[in-house]
C-alpha cells in the first residue's frame, strides 16, 4: 500500500487520472474536511465534558461526591435525574450517529477486499 495521503496529491496535477479517479479524490477531500471539522467538535466537546463533571464537583451537585463521601448540597432529584437523562441520551445518539467501528470495518473492507 502507498505510503501517500490525500495531502500528498493536493498540490498535484490530475489531469492524467480518470474522471472517476479525480471524483473519488474530490469526495475523499470533503469527507476528510468534514471529519476534521467533527474531531474539532468532538474535542470541544469532551473539554466541555471536563468543565462540567469538574462543576458538579465543586458545587457539591454530584452523586459522584456523595459516593466519594462528601457532602452535597440539596438539589431537585427530578430536575438532576431530567439533566442526566438527557445527557446520557445526547452522548449515545452521538455515539450511535458516529458509528466509528462499522465504518472503520467497511473502509478496510473496500481497500483490502
């Protein structure tokens, strides 16, 4: 296998490569762009993951204090349980949204055959 990337042939001339050739280059370009974009995103987002796990934390909210032992302060059970709930909810739509392994599988599937 090439030991080339995509960015290897940017500055290029694919004037010598099929129509189809240069389609493929074109798309894997866009989808490189774009999962570029996402892991910018994701990284955001696991930083604000930190920040908020750290405010719970420090404002006594957690159940994880009160596992660790610690006091914490009296907050709305029903409002807590809705506030996890639909971050647990969020993180496995994006987990199942990104699909990381079954896409990994059919890209080695299209290159190795």
């Amino acid at each position: 296998m090439s030991e080339k990337t995509l960015y290897d042939f940017e500055n290029e001339n694919l004037n010598d490569y099929k129509p189809i050739e240069k389609e493929a280059f074109r798309k894997a370009v866009e989808l490189n762009d774009k999962l570029i974009d996402a892991k910018t995103i994701l990284e955001e987002i696991s930083y604000g993951w930190e920040e908020y796990i750290a405010f719970l934390e420090d404002e006594k909210i957690s159940k994880y204090c009160e596992f660790k032992g610690q006091d914490t302060i009296d907050f709305d059970d029903e409002l807590l349980n809705a506030i996890v709930k639909t971050l647990k909810q969020s993180l496995n739509n994006a987990n199942k949204a990104i699909g990381y392994n079954s896409k990994k599988i059919k890209i080695n599937r299209a290159i190795d055959g």
